[in-house]
C-alpha cells in the first residue's frame, strides 16, 4: 500500500545524519556512512566549477541537491526545536544569530 505520507528509502537516516552532531559511534545504523556522502558532496561544492561561474550554481545538480539538503536541514531542525520545546512545555524561541551561524556551518 502506497501513502502520500510515504519517504524515499534513507530519508529517515538523511535527515538523521544531517542534524546529528556525533562525529563517531553513532548507534543509528545508516548514519556514518550517510555522514561520509555528504561530506563528499559538501566538499564537491566547495570546489565545483560550475558554481565558481555567475549563474552556475543552478547549472550543477550535485550543488543543487546540496542546497536541498541544507534546506531540509534547517527545517527539521526548526521542526526539532519546536517539538522539544513543546514537550517541555517552553515556547519555542527563534534560533540566535550565532546558532543560526553554527548550523551553516
């Protein structure tokens, strides 16, 4: 049975891996090696030649999957934070500017 609500195979490990700040032993199974693929695209991006060009960035489809991830990142982060603000009972507060520069990164 098919649902709307159903995720590509290692959505749930991707987005694990994106906002798990465990450098090793992760107990997640997927997750060191998810790590490693986006370490690799990361670093890809850094040095793709088509974004180094005005207008490239959109030209390269490892950049642009890139911008993807970080976008989901930042969402479920955001969708993180409320939720344990909401089970702690704490009004969910906007990330500080040096948060939001730590995620970034």
């Amino acid at each position: 049975a098919s649902g709307s609500n159903q995720m590509p195979p290692n959505f749930k490990v991707l987005i694990h891996a994106l906002l798990c700040k465990k450098t090793a032993d992760c107990s997640m199974e997927g997750c060191t090696r998810m790590k490693s693929l986006l370490s690799k695209v990361e670093a890809h991006t850094r040095h793709c030649t088509y974004s180094n060009q005005p207008g490239g960035r959109t030209d390269c489809t490892t950049c642009s999957k890139w911008r993807q991830m970080e976008s989901l990142k930042h969402h479920f982060f955001r969708k993180l934070i409320n939720h344990t603000s909401q089970v702690k009972g704490v009004s969910p507060q906007q990330p500080s500017q040096q948060q939001q520069q730590q995620q970034q990164q």
